[in-house]
C-alpha cells in the first residue's frame, strides 16, 4: 500500500503498527404564531431573578452566560440580552419593543455549596402567556449542566428537536508527552484525560447513549481495544487479538460495534459484542478495509478500502452485500454517516494539496468541498443533530479542535492546549 502521509485516522494503525431529576411542562395549550427573522426566533433571556437573598448572585449570572452560550451556538435565535427585568407576565411587553417575540425568565436559587433550583418560563411577548416552564435541580458542581438541560428544552420547543448541549466530545491529545484519552463538553469546556496509559491511545468512540467509550490503547505493545464508562471508571480489555484491533463504531442498538482486525491477514472489518466475541466478520478482502461508520438504522456500513490501489469510500449492507464505491478521486478516509442518513463526510487529500473535509450525499453522489484553509483538516465527527461537524485541523500550525456548520460555514476553534490533538468523536 503506498499513502502519502500517515495521519489519518484508520490509516494510522495501517501504516506504523500493522506489524506489531428533572421536570417539562407545557402550559394550557394556547394559539401562538412563532415568529423568525433571517432563519432564527426572535428571543429575549432577562436578567434571572433570586429566589431568596441567600443565592449566590455570581454563580447566577454565570449560569444566565452557560444558556446564553449554548442558544448562541445553535444559530437558532436572533437573541436579545440587555433588558428589563421580568417578574410578573405583564412585565414581558417592553421586550416586543426592542425585538423579541418570546422572552425567558427564570427565578434561581443557588446557595453555595450546597443545591441549584432553576425555575424558568418561556413566555410569548404578544400575549404575555406562559409557553414552557422548566424546573431544574441539582447540585453546584452540576450548575453547568443544569444550564445546558435548560437550554436542550428551548431549542426543542422552538425546533421540534433537542439541543446538543449535554453531548460529549472525546478525542487524544499528546499534551502529556504521550497519547492519552480525553473527553470534554459539547463547547470545549471541562476537558478531563481519561487514560494514563503512558503509550499511545488512538480512535476513541462514544456508545449512541453517550454512557461508554471505547479506543485503542499500545498500553500493552499491541493495539488492543479497551471499554470504559465514560467517566474514566470500569476499564476493561475486550479485544486482543494478534494485531490491530482499532477504529471501532458502535452500532445503533448499542450492543455491538463494527471494528477492524487483521487476523491471519489483510485488516478487514468484523462485527464484535460488547464482551468482545467475535460475531461474524463483514469484509473478506485482500487488501486493507478500515475506518467502519453505520448508517443511523444500522443496516448499511461505510468504510474505507484500498481495493482499488488507493484508499476510498465505500458503502456496503451490514451482511456482505451491496458494495458501491462512493469516491472516484485522491486519497479519501474518516467516513463519518450523518445522523440523518443522508451525508457522509470524509478527508480527501489530492496530490500534493493538504487534506480536506468533503461531504457527499448518499443517494446522489454530489459531493461538496467544506474545508478550504491552509493546513490539512481531518476526522471530521457529526454533532448528534447533524447540524455541526468537528474536526482537527493544522491550519494555526498545531493539529486544533474546529467546529463548522454542516454546509461548511462559520469555521472556528472549539478546543485548543499545548498538545496536538486528533481523531475526535461527538455523541450524546
């Protein structure tokens, strides 16, 4: 097999170590007209209410900054912050004067130290009548994640659709002088290291219910595939086969997951459990098939190959049938399925050009260039909505955590440290 470079995700492996509590409510129904400007609603956050003088003002504001983050994120809203203050429905009027149709408010106690109560309301300008209330409860250190609860049930209502604010992203990162396992919030905050491995960990993915993880560690000399729960606890060794056992994907039902192994062989790709039996095998090639991603139903399977001289992406059913090669030009690898199975976007790297991410729909092939900067960009990771796509990028000189908008629009930095960073995974 001839590659040009050797970063990306599967072809990693290939190419170096082949050898070796919570309430919703809705109000009464009522008639409302929702109204947007531009594409988004027209939303007012006012400033949140103390429940009792003992709430600790900063760490209110500071939640008020969590939600405002996160509706900013979503490009759902057109969202006005600056305000008069709600207390009564009545009060909600001034805020169709200066460009809301809905307002949230949201009284708040947080004691320090000890419980978070978040009581919120969405409220319609024009009636002044109560939408949505939302009653969160938690303790401090959970505040953040009280807030990104709150913000889920706006986008929902607004959208039909709930937000990503709780997801997770894990990715590797050499900041400690060796590949280690780290996981973070949807936004890049709170990045914890999950291994210690002291080796290198490659390929981490996150189960569809966001509770596991599973990755690659050479904590032992050989690739083998590990399991953990996602808050680092339960680490468990499942596969151990003689060479490489790497860039898994989970399957839809959660209870197995599609994996390349090279036993007695070419790598192909095989369907594991959870315990790490062997299910059947998928692939029966003579060259290298890698990198799987299931469709959202779980019947069909995306994957890279060689098979043709150079690596391309190919779709196939999950019980042998059905091959169709999907990429006809370049280097192409990193296939990821779109949550709504219509796009899968993949890398593609063309002579001596740096690697890009493209996107190409399933039914029609047309394919489309999403990235366009200097330096390469690569594994990219749809958000659970499929409305954002995450991935690393040398554009700034180091290998940084990017995120975009599906049609490649609005490219910016979401995660960035002393270390290099690659292969990221976003799920719930």
């Amino acid at each position: 097999m001839k590659f040009r470079r050797a970063l990306l995700s599967s072809l990693t492996a290939l190419l170096f170590f082949c050898p070796a509590g919570v309430r919703v409510s809705a109000a009464d129904p009522i008639d409302i007209e929702i109204q947007r400007t531009a594409g988004r609603f027209n939303l007012g956050v006012a400033a949140f209410n103390p429940q009792d003088k003992s709430t600790d003002q900063k760490r209110m504001n500071e939640l008020r900054d969590v939600i405002i983050a996160d509706l900013t994120f979503s490009k759902n809203f057109n969202l006005v912050t600056e305000g008069p203050g709600v207390v009564k429905n009545k009060d909600v009027v001034a805020w169709g004067k200066i460009g809301s149709d809905s307002v949230l408010a949201a009284h708040v106690k947080i004691r320090p130290g000890s419980d978070v109560d978040i009581s919120a309301r969405l409220i319609d300008v024009g009636s002044a009548k109560e939408n949505l209330s939302i009653r969160k409860k938690g303790s401090v250190p959970s505040m953040r994640a009280l807030g990104h609860e709150v913000a889920n049930e706006i986008v929902k209502f607004f959208t039909g659709q709930a937000g990503i604010f709780t997801s997770k992203i894990a990715f590797v990162n050499d900041v400690a002088g060796r590949k280690e396992l780290f996981l973070m919030d949807y936004d890049g905050k709170n990045a914890r290291r999950l291994t210690n491995d002291n080796s290198i960990v490659i390929l981490p993915r996150i189960s569809w219910d966001g509770q596991k993880v599973i990755f690659t560690s050479y904590v032992r000399g050989n690739p083998d595939l590990y399991i953990m729960n996602r808050d680092g606890s339960g680490r468990q060794r499942i596969s151990e086969q003689s060479g490489l056992n790497v860039s898994p994907s989970w399957a839809p039902n959660g209870e197995e997951f599609a994996l390349t192994l090279s036993i007695n062989g070419p790598p192909n790709i095989y369907l594991m459990d959870k315990q790490g039996h062997i299910k059947r095998r998928v692939t029966d090639s003579q060259e290298a098939d890698t990198a799987p991603s299931f469709s959202p139903d779980g019947s069909q399977l995306v994957f890279t190959s060689d098979r043709a001289g150079s690596p391309h992406i190919y779709i196939m059913n999950l019980d042998g049938t059905g091959l169709r090669r999907l990429t006809t030009a370049g280097h192409c690898d990193s296939a990821a399925w779109s949550p709504d199975g219509q796009t899968i976007v993949y890398v593609k790297g063309q002579g001596s050009d740096p690697f890009d991410i493209y996107s190409i729909e399933v039914q029609t092939g047309i394919e489309r260039r999403l990235t366009w900067a200097k330096g390469n960009s690569e594994n990219p990771t749809w958000s659970p909505d499929g409305r954002f796509i995450a991935f690393v990028t040398s554009r700034r000189g180091k290998y940084e955590l990017f995120v975009m908008a599906a049609d490649g629009s609005d490219q910016r930095p979401l995660f960035t440290n002393n270390g290099q960073t690659s292969t990221p995974h976003w799920s719930n």
